[in-house]
C-alpha cells in the first residue's frame, strides 16, 4: 500500500510536471497577447517528430537543444507572416487561424513523418531505473524530466519577474500604447514571446516523445489536457499553470489506484441503490473507471465556483 | 414520321441503350466498398488494411478476376466514428455497391450491422452483404447476428478460450489482472477472461478487472504501479493502438516483469514502439500463421510481395485475404453478383487459407471457423519482421480448428425465404 501511495505520487507529479511544461508556453502567450492558441499542440508535435529525426541522425544532446530553437523560429514565423496580420481583424480571427495551423501541421507531420507510430527511444544514457522500491522501479528518464520542468519554470519565472525583459514583456501586456511610447517594439515583443512558447512546446515534444509516444494523434490527445490546465490555473499566470498541472497530475493518478465506486460508498453507509436500474449502473463505475475525465470535472466546477481560475486576474 | 416508324425507332433506341448498358455491365469491375479509418488517429491502421484489400485483389485479378470482371476496392473514410460509417454506408448504396467490408472497432461494427440488416429489410431488391474482416465483439455473431453479417476473424471468446487453454497449462501462473478499453470489445474481453479462467483454472485469483477510457490515458504509469501492487503474475489485455503502445512502454519503465497476453500488440507501429522492452514477455493471440520461425509457403511469399510493394507496412490482417477470397470464391460458385446468391455460396463455404489452414464459414452464425495461434514477440528466429524492426512475432501454440470452436449463442438467423 505504501508503495502504492508513494509511486502514486511521484508518478502524479511527474506527469503534473510534464503538462505543466506543455502548458506553460499556452499561458505565456495567452497572458501575453490574448491569443489562444490551439496549434500549440501540434508544436508539440512537431518538437516530438524533428526531436525523433534529430535523435536519430545526430543524438539526443543535439535534439534538445536544436529542436526548441527551430520549433522556436518557426513560431515566430508564423506569428511575423501570420497572426500579426490576423490580429486586426479580432480575437475570433486569430482563434480560426490558430485552428487552421492546427490543422495545418497535423497534416503537414503526417505527410512528412507518415502515419504509422515513430519508435521513439529513451536515450541509452538515461534508459536506467534510478532507484527500485519494493519491487517497483522508478526510470531515470523521469527524475530528467522532472528536472527539465522545473528548470523551465525557474527560468520563466526569473526572466519575467526579475529581469528588465520581463518588465518589458508585462508592460506590453497591459500597456502596449505606453511601452511603445518609450521606445520598445511592442509587436516584436509579442513575436519574441510567441516564439519563446512555442520553442517550450517543442522542447516538451522532444521531451515527452519517447513517455507519451509518438503518434499522428499526439496533439489531438494532449490539446484538450493542455487547456484544462490554463482554465484551471487561471489564463496567463504562471504558478497558476505550475499548481494546476501538478494538480490534475497527482489527482488522476491517484484516482486510478482507487477501486472505490459511489454505489460501494453509499453501500458501507447503508444506502442502496437497487440492483439493475440505471442509478446502479452509475453507482457501479469506479472512481478508476473516471480517473481520466477528471481533470475536466475539476474544469467545470472551477469555471462555476472561480471563473478566473486558481491564480488568474481576468475572467476566462 | 408516320405512327410505326415512331414506335420502331423507340424501340431500336431503348434496345441499343440496353445492349449498352449489358454491355458496359459485363466490363465494369466488381466494386466492394472498404469504409474504415483513413484520417485521424487510427488512419495508419486502416491504410494499411486498405493496403492490404488492394494487394489481395490484385491478386484476384491477375488470376483472372471473378466472372470476368475485375475486383475494385473502393475506400470511404469513417474516422472510426458510428456516426460517420452510416453516413459512408449510405454513399456506398448510393454509389451502387453490394459489398462492404469493414473492421476495426466494434461499436462501429453493431452501428454497419444494424444499418445493412434495416436497409436490407426495407430494399428486398436492392440487398447489400455485410463482411466484418476485424470487429470481434462475439454479439455481433451471437444475438446480434443476421443473414447479411459475416465475419472472417476469430472472436474474443475463440480468442480468449484459446488464451486460457495456453494459461491453463502454465502452473506458474496464479494471479492474473485483466486491464481494457472502456468500450464493447474491452468489456467482452474481461467478461470472457474471468468466466473461462473460473471453469479452466478456478484456483487462478483475478487480482484486478480495469477498464479505462479508450485513446483517453496519457501516462499508464498509475495503471502499471497497481499492477505491480496487485502482484500479478500475468496481464491480459484486449488494447490496441496508441493504448497498446503506452502501456507496454509504462510497463517496462516501472519495471513490471509479467507476461502480457494481448489480442492486439503488433504492427502498425506497435511492435517497432514495443521493441526491446516486450521480447519474450508480450505474447498475441491470432487467427493465421504469425510467419516465424518457419512460414508456410504461400504465406512467405504473400508477404514477400506485399513488403515489395509497402516496405513499410505488414501483411497484419491474413484475414483480408481470406476474406476477399471466399467472397470472390462465393461470387465464382453462385455465377451471379447478385447478394442473396452469394451470401448463400458463402454459407459453410470452405477454403485454405494463407497459413495452410482449412477454414469455413459457419452456416449457423456467419462465424468464420479456424485454428488459433499464440504467439511471442521476439527477435530471434525472425523472418518476416514487423514495422521492418527487426522483431516479429514467433509461434508458440497452435490451437486446432476443432479445438477453438465456440457454440453458436443466441443465434436465430431469419433467412430470406
């Protein structure tokens, strides 16, 4: 039982962990420039296949550092050539043009890559159990990620809290007239950002590729994951995002070790809820059962009790 | 143009637009329709089935086509969704054709299987023929079964049935946990397991009985840790795909050393995803010869062809040839295209398949008999690989066709009179 309890949670955290690097460039740039914006994922996607190739053809080391650069540029590209000139024209415009290169690369993966599943292995350097309780072992390749995560939001944090950049980059948030005013260039401030967010995206790719898979429905899967994150750490904020993720990790990790269902709850108080009826059928389903649509209850109910999310300043 | 003449010419027109149209008939290739996943998630699978149709038509017709005529695969795009495969069957009617296979996924299987059966009902003249390569929910030929339903796979209670016969004789083996997609075939395949293991071998414990939303788990990692707790000393699972692959990989990471009895682990990417982590440990349950260490003759060199020309997909469903065959098969013996002819010929029709097995088709279910064959993924021995990876799958037991035969449940057939 122990044993259980303690993977549990470090199995919780590390995929909290893991959904919190994928999440972090969302609300960057959602806080940022008001943009949501659903290619996100598929910038994942793109970091996990380039990271796939580059592994392969160079190593690991090189992927890791080359991947989030060039999925970085290529955010700023289409931020330059694409949503800079949707921008004018409303938040629903850009919606739709995020949608579409969604879409775009999904597709584009696809025809590159091909649709069958990519063999993504965990490096040969870190491919070790770091450590073995009882009789579980737990991989080095996870303590890594683990560790990524947290460098990654160290240096968000540092950057926009404690930096001149930051300052700039949280002026331009709320007062994009004044920071122009003073020299800045604002727009080039929001293609840095957006770049820099899709560049986490990417190293997230490259990271989570060989754990998550690496398949033609990888953004399709994490998208939704990703946005019940923001909501619930409220848009835009960072530590939001952080608690959020390490949140919803650890609750459905340890819903899946629970077999307990309602109807069995209700049954040790005395309750019963006749055999055969359709309030039996519900009363039967184990909270393992819906350990993964969790997260989107917890969605629902925070959106109902605290429409900003957990740290957010604006109504989402 | 006086009155005689008027009618004349009518009639020489009408004549020469039917002789046409015979005409036009008699070259026009057979046209089978193929409605199955080609874009999202699961396109890989269903392109490589629509692969696999095209290549076993081929086939076909190099050898001189049925009644002459060639065979056409026509593919529609379902995007594995109910919804959508009724949309396409509907096209497919629309587009005059009489054939339809399809097979992955059960739940779109029941939505075709209705749908055919109700079209059939209320369009006695214009009939269409059901053939179900791949979907094995047992229902769909036990209370759910009809005469226009033919399936050409084993389903999960051959399936499992032989799975327990391999499990009854490993003693080792005492604590068992079955885990599964929340869906009809994941149910099918846990009530299969716990029923058949309790008459085969009641001292087996099951030590869980999980199932989890299908293509919905990032991380298997918390299924594997109460794996791992439970003590088991064997997994079963019925998952496919993406689920497939994260949960082997999962296993390996958390060290979890218990064999996996599986209906669905390779190809397609799986067992190149697998690789290392499941030699000698992933095991799959199938209805043809896995092809290693020593491939019967026609299989060899079916593959061999097939690799030519897709070097990198599998010949992953032998049922497709099978399949297409006893259905060009039924069509030779009946003489006409015509549906309520060739479902009939189809009726108890035998046939060798790829692997040297004689099968046939079951008059009373419409439930292909055949062997069933367990096998481990592995890569030694290996000579037609999976993925081009370099591991494959290698046989371990043969269950024979007499062995592997499930009673007909359930099964009232209203045959048309």
């Amino acid at each position: 039982m122990l044993e259980l309890v303690v993977f549990s949670l470090l199995n919780g955290l590390v995929f909290g962990l893991l959904l919190f690097m994928l999440s972090s460039g969302l609300t960057l740039i959602f806080g940022m420039m008001g943009v949501l914006n659903f290619a996100h994922a598929g910038f994942y996607m793109l970091g996990a296949y380039l990271g796939f190739s580059v592994t392969q053809q160079v190593g690991f080391g090189t992927a890791l550092v080359v991947v989030p650069v060039v999925v970085g540029l290529l955010g700023a590209l289409v931020e330059r050539q694409g949503l800079r000139r949707v921008h004018r024209f409303g938040h629903v415009a850009e919606l739709i043009f995020t949608f579409g290169v969604a879409v775009l690369i999904t597709e584009i993966v696809q025809f590159a890559w091909g649709r069958p599943a990519k063999r993504v292995e965990i490096p040969a350097f870190l491919d070790f159990p770091l450590f073995r309780l009882f009789n579980a072992s737990f991989p080095a390749y996870k303590a890594f990620m683990l560790a990524v995560s947290v460098a990654m939001f160290v240096f968000l944090f540092v950057i926009l809290t404690r930096t001149r950049a930051g300052l700039i980059i949280q002026a331009s948030l709320t007062h994009p007239g004044m920071v122009a005013m003073l020299g800045h260039n604002v727009p080039r401030v929001f293609m840095i950002v957006f770049g820099i967010g899709c560049a986490l995206a990417g190293l997230a790719g490259v990271i989570a590729g060989p754990v998550l898979g690496t398949f033609p429905g990888m953004a399709q899967v994490l998208g939704s994951i990703v946005f019940v994150v923001i909501v619930i750490g409220g848009l835009g904020s960072l530590g939001g995002a952080l608690l959020a993720s390490i949140l919803i990790g650890i609750v459905q990790t340890i819903a899946v070790a629970l077999d307990v269902s309602i109807g069995g709850a209700l049954a040790s108080m005395g309750i019963g809820l006749g055999a055969g009826g359709l309030l039996h059928e519900l009363g039967s389903v184990t909270v393992a059962q819906i350990a993964p649509i969790l997260p989107y209850v917890m969605l629902v109910v925070i959106l109902i009790v605290r429409p900003t999310g957990l740290f957010g300043t604006r109504e989402t | 143009m006086s009155k005689t003449t008027r009618v004349f010419s009518g009639v020489l027109v009408l004549g020469v637009v039917a002789w046409l149209a015979s005409g036009a008939v008699s070259q026009e290739p057979i046209r089978i329709a193929y409605i199955d996943p080609l874009s999202g998630p699961f396109a890989a699978t269903g392109e490589n089935g629509l692969n696999q149709f095209r290549y076993a038509a081929a086939q076909i017709n190099r050898a001189g086509g049925v009644l002459g005529r060639q065979l056409e695969i026509a593919p529609y795009d379902n995007k594995v969704s109910p919804q959508e495969s009724l949309i396409q069957l509907k096209k497919v009617t629309g587009d005059g054709i009489q054939y339809v296979f399809q097979g992955n996924s059960s739940g779109v299987a029941h939505a075709i299987s209705d749908a055919v059966l109700k079209h059939n009902q209320r369009n006695p003249g214009n009939r269409i023929l059901y053939l179900n390569y791949s979907a094995v929910d047992p229902a769909l030929t036990n209370d759910k079964c009809h005469y226009w339903h033919f399936r050409f796979d084993a389903h999960a209670d051959m399936k499992m049935a032989a799975l327990t016969d391999v499990i009854k004789a490993n003693t080792r083996i005492k604590k068992i946990y079955i885990i599964g997609q929340d869906y009809s075939f994941g149910k099918a395949v846990a009530e299969a397991a716990v029923s058949m293991l309790k008459q085969k071998r009641p001292d087996i414990q099951i030590v869980g009985n999980e199932l989890h939303p299908i293509g919905k788990v990032l991380d298997f990692s918390p299924y594997v840790q109460k794996i791992l707790a439970s003590g088991a000393d064997a997994v079963i699972t019925g998952n496919w795909g993406a689920d497939m692959v994260n949960l082997a990989k999962a296993a390996n990471d958390g060290g979890l050393k218990a064999p996996f009895y599986t209906y669905y682990a390779a190809s397609d990417g799986v067992t190149a995803a697998i690789g290392a982590a499941g030699i000698d440990r992933i095991r799959l349950v199938h209805e043809t010869h896995p092809g290693n260490p020593t491939p019967p003759k026609a299989l060899s060199e079916y593959i061999t062809g097939y690799r030519k020309l897709h070097p990198k997909n599998d010949v992953n469903q032998p049922r497709i040839h099978t399949g297409l065959s006893m259905l060009a098969l039924a069509i030779k013996k009946a003489g006409v295209t015509d549906v309520d002819k060739v479902a009939s010929a189809l009726e108890g029709l035998e046939f060798t398949n790829l692997g040297g097995d004689q099968v046939v088709m079951r008059r009373e279910d419409h439930q292909l008999q055949m062997p069933i064959y367990i096998s481990v993924h592995t890569n030694k021995g290996i000579v037609h690989d999976l993925d081009a990876s370099g591991f494959g799958l290698s046989l371990e037991h043969k269950i024979e066709r007499d062995k592997a035969v499930q009673p007909v449940v359930g099964c009232k057939m209203e045959r048309p009179s």
